[in-house]
C-alpha cells in the first residue's frame, strides 16, 4: 500500500475498501495517527512505514464514532487514542452496533481494540509529536462530535467523513439535516484557507472551497428542489442515500427549518 506525503509531515494511505484514508502526522521521530484504516494487511503496512521511518506512535485520534474510523493495530502501540466527547461516548455506547457494522471478516485482533478512545476538547502540545500543531473543529454534521482537524502550519484540512469527492453528505443516524448544515458553516473558513483536503473516503484534493461548495449546493438542492444532479449520486452505494435523504426531505419538518 503506497503511503505518500500530501504536505510537510502529512502522510496519507487509502484502503482499498471505500477509499477509507489513513493519515500520519509525523514529526521528526514521533507520530500521532488519525483514522488508521482498515484490514490487517493495510495497518500493518503503515506499521511498517513508522518502523522504517523510525516514528514512534504518541497517539491516535478518531474523527467520528463510526466503525471504520475507530480501527487500531496493536502494533502501533498502547498509547492513548482520542476523541471528541461526544464520540468517544458514542464509540463506548454503540460499541455491539459498530462491531456488528466491522463485519465477520474482521479479525479478532482488529475487534479487539475497536473504538477505545478517551474525550478530549483539543489536542495539546503533550499530546502531538513535538513541533506538530493540530487544532480540532467539533461540530454535529454526519455524526455526533463529528471532528475535521485543521494543522494551521500546512493549512491542510482533514475533514473526517464530509467534503469527499466519492461519497455524498450524509446526515443520518441521527437524521439532522440542520445540524450537518450547521457542521459545514463551521468548516467554511477552513475550507477556504486550505491548500489540501483529506476526505474520510476518496481522493485527496486541492480545492476544499469547491468540495465544500458542492456539498452545501447537494443539500440545498435537495431540500428546495426535491431533487440533485450531484455526480456522487452514481458512487457505489450513493443512490440509496440520495434516495434516503430526498425521503427525510420530504416527509421531515418545513423546508424553512431545514435551512
Ligand atoms: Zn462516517
């Protein structure tokens, strides 16, 4: 699995199951790792990487309680792992549901160590590789304490499970439209300063302000014409959400309280 440096310290791999990135943010011999991802072989790949590159792992941090964004390998060590409050305690609540979601495939190693974050409201120096600064945006969009992480040094922007180019705004479980728009108007001057995005799922891009664009642009469409053109809607899986969301549209409150 190729692992591929996308700005000063930022390494990036993509799993082969939904594009899912795994991000290192290294410093000169410490890493902490955010949303390592996702089977055996690729965790230890980035394993691999840290050992070769000589990184030792100070930490982990998930984006948002959903199964594929709460992954570790033991090999990255017994260190702590964060997450926004809400997450981790949605990652200890839902933990039978989010293990159900892993699949059987996963091996007992994986499941073993599923969603063991502790809360936290930033990360601080003490908590970084030395000289890393990482400041977390908390919002409610697509999950609950769904966290981008912004580094301010390189203006790149991790977004966790929205701005992708593959896989469409989904504000499900709970349904709440409002609050993923909220969620985006958090993330709009970020996404305006960035020179690299990091999606949950899909490619990396240069161009957050035009991801961020057509992520608000779907939802609107959707909830004042019923309808979209959004090209993601042909993704593997998307026609279902798109379908899902015109749903919660339709049958939801006035569309003057969804916006
Ligand atoms: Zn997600």
């Amino acid at each position: 699995m190729l692992i591929r440096e996308v700005a000063p310290g930022v390494w990036v791999s993509t799993s082969r199951t939904m594009q899912t990135n795994s991000i290192v943010l290294a410093g000169e011999s410490e890493a902490l790792l955010i949303d390592p991802a996702w089977h055996d072989d690729e965790l230890d790949a980035i394993a691999d990487f840290l050992r070769e590159r000589e990184l030792r792992v100070v930490g982990g941090f998930a984006t948002h309680a959903h199964h594929d964004h709460l992954l570790w390998s033991d090999r990255f060590g017994a260190v702590p792992r964060w997450a926004s409050e809400a997450t981790a305690r949605v990652a200890q609540a839902e933990r039978p549901a989010l293990l159900a979601s892993l699949g059987e495939d996963a091996s007992e190693r994986t499941r073993s160590l599923l969603g063991c974050v502790a809360p936290t409201s930033s990360l601080t120096a003490g908590m970084l590789p030395p000289g890393v600064i990482a400041e977390l945006i908390v919002h409610d969009a697509h999950a609950p304490g769904h966290t981008a992480v912004w580094l301010p040094r390189q203006r790149v922007l991790i977004a966790g499970d929205m701005l992708s180019d593959v896989e469409l705004p989904l504000p499900f479980d709970p349904d709440d439209v409002p609050s993923y728009l909220r969620g985006l108007a958090r993330l709009e001057p970020y996404a305006h300063q960035a020179a690299v995005l990091i999606p949950g799922h899909g490619s990396v891009d240069t161009d957050a302000r035009a991801r961020h664009e057509a992520d608000r642009r779907y939802l609107l469409d959707v909830i004042t014409r019923g309808m979209s053109g959004d090209a993601r809607i042909a993704s593997p899986g998307m026609a279902e959400e798109y379908a899902r969301l015109q749903r919660l549209v339709r049958e939801g409150p006035p569309r003057d309280e969804l916006t």
